[in-house]
C-alpha cells in the first residue's frame, strides 16, 4: 500500500516503536506502526516527524499487530518555517488534534485531506494575523463538517428572537435566547454579540468531538 500522509500525532509503544496517526490520501485517518524508529541508527525517524507530508509504503500488520506496518517513509515537505513558528504550531496542533478526535479511521475525505494538506502550505509559508487565519480556517473547518451557526432562533425554545441570542449552548450546539439564559439556561455569554469568538469556536469543537481538546489551552496562551 503507498500513500501520501500527514503526521498527526506520535505515541511511543514497547522500547523502540512508535504508533503514527497520521491523516492520510488513499485511506484517511489511520494509525500505523514504525518499528524500530526510536533506534539511533533509524533513518526513518527524521521523515516522521509530525506535521510532516510523508510518501508511505505500508503493510498489513501480522495477526498480534492488526494495524499496518511503515516500511518506507520519505518526507516530501517538513514544513520547518511553520515548525519554528509557535503560533503556527498552536493552529496546525489544534487542527491535528481536532482531526484525531473528531473522525474514525478509515473514512477517506477528499475535502478534508486538501483542507489539512493546503494548511500546512499555508502555515509554512508567511502568513497574516495568525488570529485571524485560524478563524477563518476554523469556519472552512466547521463547513467540510457540515456545521452551520443557526443565528436566528433560540435551541431551547425556538423563538424566532430578532438579535436577542445571547449565549451559546454546549449542550444544544445552538444559541440561547434572553429569555432562557436568564431562565437558567447554561451557556457562554457572547460578548458583544459576537458569535465567532474564541471562547464560543472552543467549546462548539470540543461538543462536537465531545472530547477535551488540549490544544485550546496552548492555542489560549499562544495566539489570544
Ligand atoms: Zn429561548
């Protein structure tokens, strides 16, 4: 099997291997094994750094090791500009681990591996205000999965509110009109109404993998 890959995250298993999940072309995510990476004598170790757009050849793994085996790996970009850049490494960890949690192994995305693959283009390369970049690339991220902001009613009681949203439900993934807020309703408040902000994009990923996502913190201390 041969495929292109991007090296989502890194785990070391038994003395000397890692597990590698990485987003990759032919088959999205998946996770596969290098053997022997943490050798000092291993070439491969260098091609599998994360954030990395790696050229694969795997196997398929034996019966006691059921997922595939790396056994080429050659880096086509490692993306050093991005790599010596923390705001850069804050948005590409955060889309890396958001990409880990949020989807299944196995479910090739065409949309979602050209989204990963230009990021990290684009974060190599110079870019604008990393705050803004990272929302607007938050937003496309939210459309290849399908997700839309429903400004115009409230989660709760459906009231068509004309503007008076004034918090953001985890529990409903939608708004929360005045009326329920004050009711009791849980939420985080929109600050000057404004729905596409940090807090509100932080919470509305973390419901939607319904997992921690670590990297907001870095995210927070890095770029906020
Ligand atoms: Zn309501």
């Amino acid at each position: 099997m041969k495929t292109r890959a991007i090296i989502l995250k890194k785990q070391n298993i038994n003395e000397y291997d890692q597990l590698v999940i990485c987003y990759t072309e032919e088959f999205g995510k998946i996770t596969a094994i290098a053997k022997s990476v943490l050798k000092p004598s291993s070439i491969q170790a260098m091609h599998l750094d994360i954030f990395n757009l790696v050229d694969f050849e795997l196997v398929a793994g034996s019966a006691s090791w059921r997922m595939p085996i790396i056994t080429g790996a050659q880096a086509e970009a490692v993306c050093s500009n991005l790599k010596s850049n923390l705001n850069h490494v804050a948005v590409a960890y955060f889309f890396a681990e958001t990409i880990d949690k949020l989807f299944f192994e196995y479910q090739k995305d065409k949309r979602l591996w050209d989204f990963l693959s230009s990021l990290l283009v684009e974060l190599d390369s110079d870019s604008d205000d990393p705050k803004e970049f990272l929302k607007s690339k938050q937003m496309e991220f939210l459309n290849i999965l399908g997700y839309t902001f429903n400004l115009n009613d409230c989660s709760f009681c459906s009231a068509l509110t004309g503007g008076k949203l004034v918090a953001y439900s985890i529990e409903t993934k939608g708004a929360i009109c005045q009326d329920c807020f004050l009711g009791g309703r849980q939420g985080i408040v929109l600050k000057g109404g404004v729905w596409q902000s940090p807090e509100v994009i932080g919470a509305l990923f973390e419901s939607l993998a319904e997992k921690k996502l670590y990297s907001l913190n870095f995210l927070d201390f890095v770029i906020r």
